[in-house]
C-alpha cells in the first residue's frame, strides 16, 4: 500500500515498483534531502547509498545533518534524460527519471556506521573504499552518518517525443527531443600523483555507471 | 542580513552575493522544491526561471504545486561538477555549485501568469517563446504558476583538487578530479518534423548555455 503523501499526482508518470526505484537511487550522483526545520521547508544537495532498503547520507558531524536524528526527511534523486521542444509553449516538458523517498532519519553507530561510509564511497566510486587505507577513529568521529529506512517511494518517468495539440499539425517547425547528456570526464590527476600512474579500477568502473 | 535559517553550516563554502547566486540558478536544468505538507517535508523537481528577484514554478493546475499558495518554500538548484578521489575515504568529496533560496509561494495571475510561462520556457530554451503561437485562454487556464519573491539565499560551491591528511603523502596512489560533464546532445527530431527543417535557434543557445 502507498500511502497518500507518497502518491505521485500525475498518475501516468508514476511507478511504485521497488526495482524502478531502486534503480533510479542506485544511477543517481546526488540526492536531494529535504526536512522541516522550525516550520521551514530545507533542501540540501548530498551524496548518498543505498543498501537494501535503507539510504545512507553522510556529513561532518558539526553540521546541521546529525540534528536531523528522529526527524521526517524526504529524499529526492532526479536524472533529467531530455529537453522536449513541442510545437507550442504548452507541451514543451522534459524527459526525466525521478525517485522521492520518504522515511525518518536515524542516527548511525558502530559496524552500521563503517559499512554506511565504506557504502557512500563505492556508491560514486565503485570498489574505491578497498582501495584505500581504513578510516582512523577520529576520521570516523568526525563523519557523521544518518539512515534513512524506506518508509514509502515513488518514482516518476517521462520518456519519448513531445505531445502535440492536433491543430498544431502538421507544422513546418521542428519537434523532438534533446537529450541532456550526465556523464564522467577523463580523471584529472593532481599534483601527488607520481607520473605514469593510472586512474584507478573505481574510476573506470564509475565512468561506466554514471552516463545517461 | 541573512537570518540563520539560510545560513550555509560549512561557512568556507558559503557564498551570499547576489550575483554568484543568480549565476548558479540562471544555468540550472532543474530546481528541487521543497516544502511542508501535513508536517511531512515534500521535495519535488521542476522546471524554473528567474527574474529579477524572483523565481517561478509551474504545473498542470490540477496538481499539488497549486495547494502551496503562502506556504513557505525551499528551492535548491545545484550542479555537480566533479567526483574528488582523494587517498583516504574521509577526504573524498565532490565539487559542486548550489543555490539554496528561500521565499513563500504566491499565486501568480494575469500578465504576470503569462509572463512567467514564456520565461521558464526560455530558461530552458532560450527565446522559444518567441518563435511558437502564444498560449491559448484554455492552455493558460490549464498551466498554473507560483512565484517565489527570494527572501533569502545562500551558495555553496567548491572547486579544486583533493585534500590529504599530510600522513597520506606522498603516496603512490592517483588522486585528482574525474569531471561530471552535463550537456545537451544533438537534438533528436520527430515524426511531425518536416525533411530537411533545420533545429530552431533556441536549440542552439541552449546547447551553448547548458555545459559545464
């Protein structure tokens, strides 16, 4: 059952399958978190992971994001696919992939706490964390994480050609769709790079996931 | 002034002036809006523009974005620029542009309602307005607007390569930036699109005004 703050309005667009969601947050760059702070709508840009069926934001514990413990969040990832150029002003839209999750926010502890960054890592950069040294006890310390365990989702997706209103057709103007294109660049090594050293596996492995 | 509530907590990031925040939002695809309903944070993506002050919001006039007429929102445009691969989990990070701006809905009516429909087509497409037929009574009845007269607003953004824990270096890991590219591809015409009719010039602006 999806409960009503969850549907979506536009009915055609919406999907509540798991799998379709799921596959939205796990194609997703950033993540949206909203919350209610005294009576004001916040929305944050933050990175994120999934694990089954709980998302993991993480942030420097000093900042705003561990107040958040207990609080209602709704967490929004957007992929927008396309710009669709229609014949009238009215029908242009764009093609997107949307998920809006909704749960509350729990603060993370001990192995649960770990596994979260490990996952918040590799969710950009897939493999990354087991390439890497482990986190110190102060660099855990200073990384807060809260969980977020699904309480209701929908996505959103709209794909294809512009709609067209019957009597602008046929029309001599140009119709169709222009893709927005998300994808990783050629790593950029910095100055502690020895040279000839290559990108690492991660790297390839997100230039391979992140494209749309 | 900024009142706290639009205080950015990474006070090294933080950017108030005007002009870095209108920089970001005028080049942003999308806008995710938050708000409260039922106590429960809501945060949808949308289509958006900005003029002078203000920023406008639209939807089908049957949908939820309606209903929010004096309450307060939240819309944050972000741009993610660059996965930051560091040589430790903690230091990894990504480079980012965001606008966070604060206001309260107000339902937008006669010229103003037309005016703001032209100027979210023209974010998207710069001067399309002006090269379709204008809105009819019905589509202009149909298509409902909200502006949001900006109270207060903050930008986030950080640029540049990893830092490192001194103890990581030198190391014989690669570190640097792996770029996020957004760009419009090449436009994809429809079925209604006459042979040989060349993509409008709006098309062409927004493939030059969308790159990062």
């Amino acid at each position: 059952m999806v409960p009503d703050y969850a549907k979506a309005r536009q009915g055609k667009r919406a999907h509540y399958d798991e799998a379709a969601i799921h596959a939205i947050l796990d194609t997703g760059l950033v993540g949206h978190v909203g919350f209610v702070a005294d009576g004001r709508p916040m929305v944050m840009p933050m990175a994120y992971a999934r694990c089954g069926g709980t998302l993991y934001l993480h942030g420097a514990s000093k900042t705003r994001l561990m107040g958040l413990d207990g609080l209602k969040l709704c967490v929004t990832v957007t992929q927008l696919t396309g710009i669709v150029v229609a014949r009238s002003s009215f029908h242009h839209s764009v093609n997107y992939r949307c998920a809006v999750v909704h749960g509350q926010a729990r603060k993370v502890t001990d192995e649960e706490h770990a596994r979260a960054l490990d996952a918040i890592t590799d969710h950009l950069l897939p493999g990354r964390s087991s390439e890497l040294r482990g986190m110190t006890a102060q660099e855990l310390k200073a990384t807060g994480v809260i969980a977020l365990d699904i309480e209701a989702a929908s996505a959103k997706i709209r794909t294809g050609p512009p709609v067209e209103d019957p009597a602008d057709l046929p029309s001599t103007l140009w119709g169709g769709v222009v893709p927005v294109v998300t994808a990783l660049g050629t790593g950029i090594q910095d100055a502690h790079t020895p040279e000839g050293t290559l990108p690492p596996e991660s790297l390839r492995k997100a230039q391979a996931k992140f494209i749309a």
